[in-house]
C-alpha cells in the first residue's frame, strides 16, 4: 500500500482490526514511523526528535541523568536512535524498568500527537514487519498501548489545544516579552500577580512552551492556558518553533473543532463543538487533578474554601520544600496574602537543621529534587518526633505515580497536583489548619 490516505483514519483501521506491522507516513519534511503488535502501538517516532528529545522528558518525568547520554550513538541510523538511547540509560542504570516504560510511552505519545495533526501525508504499510525483525534494541517489556484508546487520548487533548486558536499554534512556539514594563499591565482573565509573571518571564530564554513546562514541572497546556491571557493581549509574545521543529503540522484551527471525535468514558464517540475562546480558556490555571479528598466530595473549590486565619488569630507556619524557585514564590505570594507565615526552601540537604528548628504547623514538600528524593525527606522528617504530629502534603506534578497508598507509605497526609491555583491551595491548607 503506497498512496495518498488520511494518515489518521488509515491508523485506526489498522488498530481496529489488531494488525501487525510498521506504518511509515511521510510529508514533504517529516517521516512517521509506527511499530503495531495485534492492533496495540508498541512504539512510534518521527525523524525530527532526538537525543535532545529524550533529555527534555527525562527532565519532565523529574529523573536525574548524565548529560552525557546518547554521546556514543548520534550516528546510528535515525529510526533506532532513541531506542538505543533509552537502552543505554538502562545498562548505565540511571532509570529503573517502570521509568524506562513511562519514558517510552511518553516518546510514543509525542510522535503520535504530531501525527495526528497531520492532514494528508504518503503512507506505506508493511504487514507483519515489527521491530524485533528490523533490528531494534530489545527493551519492550510488552505488545504496547492500546492504539485506539492513544488516539482518542490526543485527540482529546488536541481538542483543548485548539480552544486556544489563533493565538497559539504550537507547544514548540517560544515565548518571550519583548517590553517588560508591560508585566505590571491588567488584562482580562490575567491571574499572575506582577511578581509572579516577572519570575516566569526570566525562563524564557528561548524555550519552547512545552520545554519550559518541563522545566516548571507543570503541563504544557496548562502553562499556555494561563499565559493566554498575556499573549492575547501582546504582552507575551510567541515565536515559531526552533528548527527543525517548525516543519512539524500546526495544531488544527478551531474551525475544524467538530470534526475530531474523541471516546467519552463510557466509550461512545462525542463530537465536541467549537467554542468561544473568551468564554471557554479560563482565567486561571486549573488543576487536572484535585487533591484526593477534594475529588472524593467532587465539591467546587469555592464551596470547601474555611475562612483564612485573620489578623489578632494565631499565625500558622508553613515550610514549602522545592528545587523550582518559580513554585515557591508562587506559594509564598499565595500564602502570604492570607496572613500565613511562609517558608521557603530550595535545598533542604543545606538547611535541615534549620528545618528541625522551625517548628512548622504544615509542610508542603515536592518529590523530586536535586541531592535528595522528597519520598526520603518525608521518610526522615516523620522519624523525628518534631514532625510526628505535623501534616506532610506532597505537591507534585507527576500525578501518573502517586496513589493514596504511595502517600501514606512515604508518610505524607495528602496531595496536591501541580499546577494549582490559590484557591485550590488554600482548600487543603485550611482543611489542616483551621
């Protein structure tokens, strides 16, 4: 099968129908490359990621790793190359069999996120031509993901992305502010104190919105969403991707909306329909994941929001433990308006003296960071009778890891997903507190 196909709707066939093969899907400038077992996608990749590609996820999923990596391998041939790298991460043991495994869904889903924006392209189909008989590394552990059950995830997420049409076109366009006296500027929907977006304007060296999302430990989406507002209005300003990913489709515009149908939860096909982007891109940042206990009620976080401490009642203390600088000033600036006591640490290893000293009413502690893993400070502070009593609650962006059975082991109270909004934060503060 060599011809021009909807690349999209040849894929789901070929999933529908739990074929075997490799599908290869070339435009002008890019090449898919989709490796299928019986139907499911064991693993997918287009020639424009690279090492680099790799890294930038390593640095999402917060796994520490040797710059070094992939050094040995830029010549081999491209359609192995981050395979081999994901190999050579195993054998030099700096990430375990369930990384390995997030990491290469995580690569997959990149490649087929791009694919699906794609409108036409040359397709080939190889029957029964998988992997292990091209030559690859051996490193899969299963037959891959549902390929359905992936291309309606994305889709559904493409379907967010392009509320934010026309303004953002891609998670690899690169903000920056070209006129910082615009910061302290109101806007409509804006929900960054000046501070705040000073703080997060000095990561934008260039970097795509999706790298500096990794950087942040917060999701893509959810950063454009929030800078929305900003880039609307001209403060922020956004560039086209780096080559060579300028050559990757741009998100579909919204007027195409109602033709990407995406699988409900109980498995029916909806058709979501396009809305006002004024009235449909919120003001604030709002989390995928609510803290559990905020789940369990399925209340509005309006409705479970107590009374902040007032001015005359007792001052509570709160230590916020994270290697981002940017979460912490965020946390602060939240904090501190309502009359909480807030104090911040970037490297716990430097300071746990003081930390036993403090005397904290309340710990808000990041999992991964540098010197120290946030699963083992909580370990070590809930041994010390200091802490015994004190409420312990994980704020983390990497949801996908954690169950309430995690927190309680590790000794935590509860959790809180990253990005949050004030009002959010102040739910589970209060819930400890007052």
């Amino acid at each position: 099968m060599n011809q021009e196909y909807p690349p999209l709707e040849i894929l789901r066939k070929i999933c529908q129908n739990k074929q075997t093969g490799h599908l290869q899907i070339q435009t002008n400038s890019v090449r898919w490359n989709i490796y299928l077992v019986e139907g499911k996608i064991q693993y997918a990749q287009h020639n424009l990621q690279s090492i680099e590609t790799v890294k930038n996820y390593l640095i999402h999923l917060q796994i520490p790793f040797a710059n070094t990596i992939g050094s040995d391998l830029r010549n081999l041939s491209k359609p192995f190359l981050l395979l081999a790298t994901v190999k050579e991460l195993v054998e030099q043991n700096q990430i375990n069999r369930e990384q390995k495994n997030i990491l290469l869904n995580k690569l997959t889903e990149d490649a087929i996120e791009s694919f699906i924006c794609l409108p036409e392209g040359q397709t080939k189909w190889e029957v029964n031509n998988n992997l292990s008989l091209m030559g690859a590394p051996k490193i899969f552990d299963d037959d891959g993901i549902e390929g359905t059950q992936i291309i309606d995830s994305l889709k559904e997420k493409i379907s967010q992305w392009q509320k934010l049409k026309p303004f953002i076109s891609s998670p690899h366009q690169r903000p920056s502010c070209p006129n910082i006296s615009l910061l302290s500027t109101k806007v409509s929907g804006g929900s960054l104190t000046p501070s705040v977006l000073q703080k997060l304007v000095k990561t934008m060296t260039g970097e795509s919105l999706r790298n500096i999302s990794f950087l942040l430990k917060q999701d893509d989406f959810k950063l454009a969403q929030v800078l929305y507002p900003y880039i609307k209005h001209r403060i922020i300003i956004l560039d086209p991707p780096k080559s060579p990913l300028d050559k990757l489709p741009l998100i579909p515009s919204v007027s195409n909306l109602s033709s990407l149908r995406v699988r409900n939860v109980r498995g029916n096909y909806f058709t979501e329909k396009a809305e006002n982007i004024s009235s449909s891109v919120k003001s604030t940042i709002v989390s995928s994941t609510k803290t559990v206990n905020t789940v369990k009620n399925n209340l509005p976080v309006s409705s479970t929001i107590k009374p902040s401490p007032s001015i005359g009642s007792k001052t509570h203390k709160i230590i916020c433990i994270d290697d981002s600088q940017v979460m912490l000033d965020t946390i602060k600036d939240y904090l501190g308006s309502e009359n909480y006591d807030t104090l911040t640490v970037a490297n716990p290893m430097q300071c746990l003296p003081s930390l036993f000293a403090s005397k904290p009413d309340l710990i808000l502690l990041d999992l991964s960071m540098p010197n120290i893993n946030g699963n083992r400070l909580c370990q070590i502070l809930r041994s010390s009778p200091t802490f015994k009593q004190v409420p312990i609650i994980i704020v983390s962006g990497n949801i996908n890891m954690l169950t309430q059975e995690k927190i309680e082991a590790i000794g935590a109270n509860d959790f809180l997903s990253k990005p949050f909004t004030k009002e959010e934060l102040l739910v589970i503060v209060n819930k400890y507190l007052l």
